[in-house]
C-alpha cells in the first residue's frame, strides 16, 4: 500500500493567516492526490481533487499544489469555519489510502 | 441533491457479522459511479475498505483479507456491507460513500454521515 504522510500533524493559526499541510506519498502517485476537509462528528469533504482541482461549491481560498510524491493544500485567508481536520488520500492506485489528517485549531 | 444514509447495529459481538445498508437518494446506483465504504477510528485513522460498481464488479482493501463482502439492489437504489468475524478492531464510525473517478482512482464526492459500530460482547 503506499503510505502517505501529512505534515505538520496539528497546526494552530489565525483568522486571516495563510496556512499551508504539506502531503508526501511513499512511491510516485503523478496527480491522483484529494484533500477533505472533516469537522468534528461530520464525514470528510471532497475539497481538491486530482492535486489541484477545486471541488464545486468550494471557495476559491483553498488551492492545492504538486505531484510525484509531494503535495501542499494552502488555505489563503483562514475563516472561522475553516478550522477543522484535513486529509490527503492517494487515488493512484487500489487501496486508496489517506494521510494521518492535520488539525488546523485556532491560535 | 445526492444524500446517502447508513443504517445497521451499532453493537456487533466478536465473531459475528457486521451488516450495513447505505440508502441512496437523489442519484439513481445503476447510472453509475463507484458506491464504497470508508470507516474511522481513532487507532487507525481513515481506511478505505472497498467499493461496488453498479455492474455488481466489486473491489475491496486487501488488509481485511477475504472478511468484507460488498453488493448492490438497484431496485432499492442500496449497497451493503458485511464484514465477518469482527474484532474489537473493527470498532469504528462507518461512512458509505459515492465514488467519482475510476476502478482504482477512486475518491469520494458524496458521504453519508457515518454510523458508529461497537463490537463488544
């Protein structure tokens, strides 16, 4: 399976703050790479999918980056709404698999 | 607005099956996509654990080796899991999902909200 791992693994930040979650897969994935948002007792949600394409009704302050093995999700100009933990998932190959998450909390 | 709905046991006894049907609404199985199953706990963060095509072909995450069985009612616009011989290991928030993508670029664009699963005698 490849392992995908997420960097850092909490993060604390400010409303208004530019935040950047770094994703590195263990083997070349090209751009099969997604990243979900999931708040507390919700299921995950689709945000970017294949490295940098936005998912509809998303807004346009989350972008997504890279390929090969490393990915970076940034969050332009943090709203209150976007704390939450994000997950990075391989969809390079059976079995998907996801990184360990990134807490974004509130400084 | 495509929703999807877990329904099932929220307590399983080891050795015993774990059974969950996912209702879907406003999207029609049989005109495609990939329906899975994802589950969550807390020792083992998110895990895909397989899905179906509306053809019936299936796919699931060899970790659980030959325990998951997956299947499809068009008729009833569901999709079920059976997942036997459960542990304390199986314990976990389980999601049904829609997947966009292919055969193996699978990820999901649509999720129910999740049913906790107990395995405990």
């Amino acid at each position: 399976d490849i392992q995908m791992t997420q960097s850092p693994s909490s993060l604390s930040a400010s409303v208004g703050d530019r935040v950047t979650i770094t994703c590195r897969a263990s083997q070349t994935i090209g751009m099969y790479l997604n990243w979900y948002q999931q708040k507390p007792g919700k299921a995950p949600n689709l945000l970017i999918y294949a490295a940098s394409n936005l998912e509809s009704g998303v807004p346009s302050r989350f972008s997504g980056s890279g390929s090969g093995t490393d990915f970076t999700l940034t969050i332009s100009s943090l709203l209150p709404e976007d704390f939450a933990t994000y997950y990075c998932q391989q969809s390079y190959n059976l079995p998907p698999t996801f990184g360990q998450g990134t807490k974004l909390e509130i400084k | 607005q495509v929703q999807l709905q877990e329904s099932g046991p929220g307590l399983v006894k080891p050795s015993e099956t774990l059974s969950l049907t996912c209702t879907v609404s406003g999207y029609s199985i049989s005109s495609g996509y990939y329906w899975g199953w994802i589950r969550q706990s807390p020792g083992k963060g998110l895990e895909w654990i397989g899905s179906i095509y509306h053809s019936g072909n299936t796919y699931h995450n060899p970790s659980l080796k030959s325990r998951v069985s997956i299947s499809v009612d068009t008729s009833r616009n569901q999709f079920s899991l059976n997942l036997n011989s459960v542990t304390a290991a199986d314990t976990a928030v389980y999601y049904c999902a829609r997947g966009r993508g292919s055969t193996t670029n699978w990820y999901s664009d649509y999720c129910g909200q999740g049913t906790l699963v107990t395995v405990s005698s």
